[in-house]
C-alpha cells in the first residue's frame, strides 16, 4: 500500500520568506512522487514530480523538492515567497505494482502574509 | 489540445435526484480517473479506468455511484439517486498509463444536493 503524509494543514509565511512544505511517504516499492497546486477553484496543476532520476527536481515558480529515501521524505521549497504563491499543495505517491494511481496527502494551505 | 474537460461545472439538485457528470480527456492518454474532494477527506479516488476498462472501482462509495467509459474520449460519473452527503466537488483527471507520469485534471464539478 502506498500513503503520503502531509505535516501541517495550514502554514503561513511572510512575503519573500522561504516557504517548506513537508511530505512523507510510505510505499513497499520505489515510488513515484509528485506536488500539485490548487488555486481557490481551479483544478489540480503539476508543480513537479520525481521519476528516479535526480533527488533533486525543479519545477515552475521557482519550486524544488529533493527525494530523500533514508528519510522517506519529498519536501517542498520555495526560497522567497510570493503573494501568487498563496494555494493549497498537495503530495501524491505512484509506484509501478499495485493501483496504479495517485494517491494524495490531505493537503498543505499555504497563506502569505504581506 | 483544451486538457481535461468537464461538466457541467456546477451542478444543484435536490436530494434523491440523478446527477450525472461528464468528461472528455486529453486525446492520447489512457487512463482516466475520477476524483471526490471534500474538506473532511480530501481527495479520494473514486475509480479509474485503462483504455475504457474500469480497473479499480473499490473507492465508489455505494451502489448509488456507477461510472462508465463507453470510448476513449468520454466518461460519465452518475449517481442516483443523490444524497445531501455527496455534495463535493468531483475532478476527473486523465493520463497516460505509466504510473511515472503526472495526471492532468480537468477544472472540477462543484456538486450541490440540497
């Protein structure tokens, strides 16, 4: 079975602060992890994903997460917050056997305070 | 290509009414999902299909749900009759079938039983 854990359901920063979103997993195989965005009505948008290659992935707005196994951790970075960043984050795992479809954390709301 | 494409976007029934959502995918992508999100538990998956054959359907939460993929470029989501309990919003999202490969969701249908 694979699970993600989100820690913390409401984080707030300051503007141009460093933003951490944290994740956790849990999966028997080696797993396929990705960071959705979700603005106030919309649908969910790939901020960026980890396929096995690098640890460490970039993805849009200036947001990275590093693949830690030894920690079983994805965390999601950001150096400088922004008003724009202002959403809901969501974690997800996939791996190769079992359903072969995401499954997501509860959710990370993130407000930035001017 | 226009992404995911749902409807109707929002939907207000009363209860014991038949609602029934739709979804066109991207062309190309195998799999399709259909999604649930509520405040109190987020976002299950509810069933998935692999080249229009339902292959995990164990997140229908009762017999009241059924879903059908009748070809590659369009699904349908009903449930009836509808309760106040289903009032959610539903995202149906589509990809291609490795399990590496990020999901694209459509905007969502707000669902209102009252």
């Amino acid at each position: 079975a694979q699970s993600v854990t989100q820690l913390g359901s409401h984080v707030s920063v300051s503007e141009g602060a460093l933003v951490l979103l944290r994740c956790n997993y849990s999966s028997s195989v080696p797993p396929y992890l990705f960071w959705y965005v979700q603005y106030p009505n919309q649908g969910l948008q790939l901020l960026l994903k980890y396929t096995s290659a690098a640890t460490l992935v970039k993805g849009i707005n200036g947001f990275e997460a590093e693949f830690k196994k030894s920690e079983t951790s994805f965390h999601l970075t950001k150096p400088s917050a922004h008003m724009s960043d202002a959403a809901e984050y969501f974690c997800a795992v996939n791996s190769d056997t079992g359903r072969r479809a995401l499954t997501f954390g509860s959710g990370t709301r993130l407000q930035v305070q001017p | 290509d226009a992404g995911v494409i749902q409807s109707p976007r929002h939907e207000v029934t009363e209860m014991g009414q038949e609602v029934t959502l739709r979804c066109k995918p991207i062309s190309g992508h195998n799999s399709l999902f259909w999604y649930r999100q509520t405040m109190m538990r987020g976002l299950e998956l509810l069933i998935y299909f692999n080249n229009n054959v339902p292959i995990d359907d164990s997140g229908m939460p009762e017999d009241r749900f059924s879903a059908k993929m009748p070809n590659a470029s369009f699904s349908t989501l009903k449930i009836q009759p509808s309760e106040p309990r289903d009032s959610a919003v539903y995202f149906c999202a589509s990809s291609l079938p490795s399990a590496n490969t990020e999901a694209f969701f459509g905007q969502g249908t707000r669902l209102t039983v009252v």
